[in-house]
C-alpha cells in the first residue's frame, strides 16, 4: 500500500461525507484521481487484512442454502 493510501485511512471517520472528502483531496494535494487511487489501494489493503483474519469454517461459502 502507498504512503498515500496509508494517510488517506488514517483521516478521522465523520458522518460528515462532504468533509471527509474534502479531506482525502487535501490529503492528496488536490489530485482526485490520485486520491481515488490511494482509496482503493487502502480498501483492497483492508480486505485483503480482514479476509486473512475471518476463518473460512466460519463463513458459508457456496452451500447454496438461503
């Protein structure tokens, strides 16, 4: 994961959406495409971190039960 990605999880969580991405362009000194990079750099990070940490007994997969 980029140095950017890592700042750009680290912004503080808020219910305010507006303000959290006014925060993650600042954080990106203003390049949108650089920070919808570093957002999905991070969120893949983060997935791939709770994917090692779930238990595949402990998630149903491809049972086809409903």
């Amino acid at each position: 994961m980029s140095k950017l990605a890592e700042r750009l999880i680290d912004l503080p969580l808020t219910d305010d959406l507006e303000a959290a991405v006014d925060a993650a362009l600042a954080t990106s000194g203003g390049d949108a495409r650089l920070a919808i990079q570093s957002l999905i750099l991070g969120q893949r990070s983060l997935m791939e971190a709770y994917d090692s940490r779930i238990s595949a007994g402990y998630v149903r997969k491809g049972l086809g039960r409903r």
